[in-house]
C-alpha cells in the first residue's frame, strides 16, 4: 500500500487551519491557538516549511506572562460564540489568554524543529530560548509538590476527563456556575465529549481561580483539585532534556539549573508508581492517594527518559486487547469508554509520544506497533482528533492538525519517527 496521498493531505491539513502566524486545531470547533496544538503544529510544518514552524513557536510565546507562564490558549481574534472566550477567563493581557498553562513539550518540538535544519534555525531557536528556559522555571515554581508536577485544572493537563481527576472532582462545589451554552457539543457529538456534569467542574475551577486573580500561592494552597500527574511530569522531564540539550548546543550557561531539575525529577517519578496496581498512577495531592488510573499518562515513561521494564507487560497486554493502539485508559476498566473523550479512546499525538519514547529507550518491537498501528488507524478511519481503539471510529474534531502533524513526523513511511 502506498501513503503519499496521506501525506499530502497531512500537509494541505496544516495549510487549511493556517491562520497566518498561528494555526488553529481545526476550524470551528477550536477557533483560537491552543498551547500543545501549536508545539505538534511546529513540528509538522517543519517536515515541508521550516520558517513556518518557527512562527508557530514565535507566536505562542509572544504571549507569555511576565511571569513566564505560556497560555494555554490565546485570543487572537474575536469568536463571540466560543465558551468560554478571553470574557470568562478574566485575563488582563493582549491578547487576551486563559489563565492556566498545558503541558509543556515546546522545548522539544523547538530541538526538533531545529535539528530539521540547523543551519537556518539557529538564530530562531535562540530567540525562544529564554522564553522556554522561563517557562520551565514557572512550572518549577508554580506546579511542583513534593517533587512532583501537579496540576490544578484539568484542562491544564491536555487530559480533560481523565479518570485520574474523578476523586478531586467530587469535592468540587459547582453550585454557583449558572447557565452557559457550550460549543463543543454543537460541533461533535455529546457522546464523544465530558458531561455536563464535568463541564461544571472545569467552569468552577475556573472561576475560582479567576476570583483569586490567578494567584499561584492562593490557589495551590486552597483549589479543591490539584493532582500530581505522570503525564505533566514526564512531558516537564523530557522537555528539561530537550532545554538542557539545546542549551548546550547554543552556549547558554544554565546548565547546571537545569540539570538540576532533571535530577529531581527523576528521582521523585517514583513516588508516582502505585505498588499495589504495578503502574505509575496519579495522586489526589489534596487526599494524600493514589487515583488507581493506569492510562497512556503512565505510559509517557520512556518519553521522560526513564527505562521502565515494569511498564511493558501493562502495555503489551493492553495493545493486546485492542484494534489500534494506544487506549488513553485501561480497556479493562469497568467504566472504559472508547469514544469519550479521554476515558477510552486513543490519541495519535500521545502515540507518537510513546512511540517515540519506546524506540529511544530501546524496545525496538514495541515501538513499531505503536507507529504502524497509528499509521493504520490514520489510514483507515482520517485524520480526526481522536479514535475509538476498539474499532478506529473517528471522534471529536476532524480535518485535525495534530493528527496530521503526527502523520507527517511519526506514522507515515516518510516520516523519520521521533523527535
């Protein structure tokens, strides 16, 4: 079978949701710049338009806080019908932001998007380099306990309705949310989607935060949701490697600094690993457990650079009882969905992670399950944001940047396959 059709429309995708200077996940559902999109975004365009990648970075970080945090969402235009918009958030900066932050792998698409042409990108990687040095800074100062990276919103995580969060969730108070139209739902299909109920949560998470001005100390100290998270830790880990690399390669003097925070963080991955499932777990910071949630978060493993031998049988059996890799939970959870959102289905751009991670840390066979099988759902089911694992269906957003993008870096023939 040939692909260079895929291929093809890989990159028509990523000139389709071009906005200029940022791209937009897909059209209508996702109208703005997402912080993530926008890193797998960069690294797309760096297959076939390397100046355009580094925009895509430039852009997003053109919009970092004084205090180093990136957005993850910017503004850029208005949207009146997207909720909730730069009104809700309450955010005094232009443009207009969210408050919180997303996991942080622009470090890595940046090396990345580097390596693809050194020659012309240089100039353009040492231009972000304080951005993203102060960024890391921010998540160690503003996201860490006990060692371990901890969000406060789930939507902070990219795992919006991961059962990881379910605990924290309960105790979250959404009596005086009010009523509110969603956009989501007019776009996909509300099985595809978090509840109401979780839309709830997540809108008096927000305001909570916003109430308090988005005071780091105020709401680590008193938010009803914090959770130290795998998945936030790792991607931090390896965007550290990724920063320290890149600080090597210009000359930079901050070494030491962040190499420092390597070495804490890996030595505090273990307290994530929940002894009793044999699995890295999130944990309830507020409750002081575990959330006994074996997910593709637990997965991200070797991405960080740590060479777990105790994850492999998880994830062989689970690649076992599926069609396409890699669920983003555990198919054998009594409450596994495999179209919503993140309580079941897989996720290409979590795959090329994995994959990626798999084939660094040397399990060679593993890897390359991981990559045909997202070449095989892309080519089977389209380049949609995510899909069922049991039988490919096309969930969510279609016509999907990071879906293309992984195609282009990760899962086509073409593709060189990791970072």
């Amino acid at each position: 079978m040939t692909y260079e059709h895929l291929d093809e429309e890989a990159r028509q995708i990523l000139r389709d949701n071009d906005r200029g200077i940022y791209t937009v996940p897909t059209s209508g559902l996702y109208p703005y710049q997402w912080n993530w999109d926008s890193a797998f975004a960069a690294w797309g365009f760096s297959t076939f338009d390397n100046n355009r990648a580094w925009v895509e970075l430039e852009t997003l970080f053109a919009s970092q806080w004084e205090d180093g945090m990136v957005p993850h969402i910017i503004f850029h235009r208005q949207v009146p019908e997207y909720f909730p918009g730069p009104d809700v958030w309450g955010v005094d900066h232009t443009p207009p932001t969210s408050g919180i932050s997303q996991p942080p792998i622009a470090a890595t698409m940046a090396r990345a998007v580097y390596e693809s042409d050194k020659a012309a990108g240089r100039a353009r990687l040492e231009g972000l380099f304080e951005g993203l040095l102060n960024w890391h800074r921010w998540f160690m100062q503003a996201r860490i306990t006990d060692g371990l990276c901890c969000v406060t919103h789930p939507w902070e995580s990219g795992r919006d309705n991961a059962p990881d969060w379910d605990s924290s969730m309960a105790n979250v108070d959404t009596s005086m949310v009010g009523e509110y139209k969603r956009r989501d739902t007019s776009h996909v299909n509300n099985d595809m989607r978090p509840t109401k109920q979780q839309y709830d949560q997540y809108l008096a998470l927000l305001y909570f935060s916003r109430d308090c001005g988005w005071d780091i100390d105020t709401i680590n100290e008193k938010s009803p949701l914090r959770v130290a998270d795998p998945g936030m830790h790792f991607m931090l880990l390896r965007a550290h490697r990724d920063l320290l690399w890149v600080a090597g390669e210009l000359g930079k003097p901050d070494g030491a600094e962040i190499q420092g925070w390597i070495d804490s963080m890996v030595e505090s991955a273990e307290k994530f690993w929940n002894e009793d499932g044999g699995y890295y777990d999130s944990i309830n910071m507020r409750a002081g457990e575990f959330t006994h949630t074996l997910s593709c978060a637990s997965f991200y493993c070797w991405y960080a650079g740590i060479d777990e031998t105790r994850m492999v049988p998880h994830l062989e059996r689970i690649l076992g009882s599926v069609k396409y890799p890699v669920p983003s939970v555990d198919p054998a959870r009594p409450d596994f969905d495999h179209i919503r959102y993140w309580r079941g289905p897989l996720w290409c751009m979590a795959n090329s992670q994995i994959g990626a991670g798999l084939a660094e840390m040397g399990y060679a066979e593993l890897a390359e399950k991981v990559r045909l099988g997202t070449r095989a759902v892309i080519a089977d089911q389209g380049f949609a944001e995510y899909h069922s694992p049991v039988d490919g269906t096309p969930a969510g957003g279609q016509h999907f940047t990071w879906t293309a993008a992984v195609w282009l870096t990760f899962a086509s023939p073409q593709a060189k396959g990791g970072f």
